[in-house]
C-alpha cells in the first residue's frame, strides 16, 4: 500500500509517526511519499491542525498520535 504522509520540519508527533511507518513496513508492504505541509497552502490549511496525516485516495486514514496498531489495523481492513 502506498500512502502521503504530512508532516512538517520540527513536528516531534511526525517523527514518531514516521518511525511507526518504518517498523510496519518489516511486517506490511507500505510506502509512503512525505508531503511537507509547508510547500503548499491548500495542504496547510486543511492539515495544520491534525499533523501527522497518512492519507490514500483523498481519505485520511489516520492523524495525530500514530501507532504500530493504527498502521497494522489499516491492512487488517483492507483500506
């Protein structure tokens, strides 16, 4: 599975989230294109406040405090 991840420089819930994408992806097959939210306004505006965001499709699958398990449920269910 492939997803954008937004993130941003100095987010310390981004960084933890992106060590999360790295242990899943020893267990899952995901890939990710980071997306800094600071390039782009659009992306800023909709995301500021829910950072760290793993989205597919235009669906936000999950943001915040990222887990092993929030990343693990996302292939359980098939997203």
């Amino acid at each position: 599975m492939h997803v954008l991840f937004y993130t941003k420089p100095g987010c310390s819930l981004c960084d933890e989230a992106e060590q999360m994408m790295e242990l899943i992806k020893e267990d899952y097959p995901l890939t990710w294109t980071a997306v800094n939210i600071e390039e782009n306004d659009a992306k800023h505006e909709q995301y500021v406040f829910m950072i760290p965001v793993v989205e597919k499709d235009n669906k936000v699958l999950c943001s915040g405090v990222i887990s092993y398990v929030d990343l693990a449920l996302l292939f359980e269910s098939d997203v």
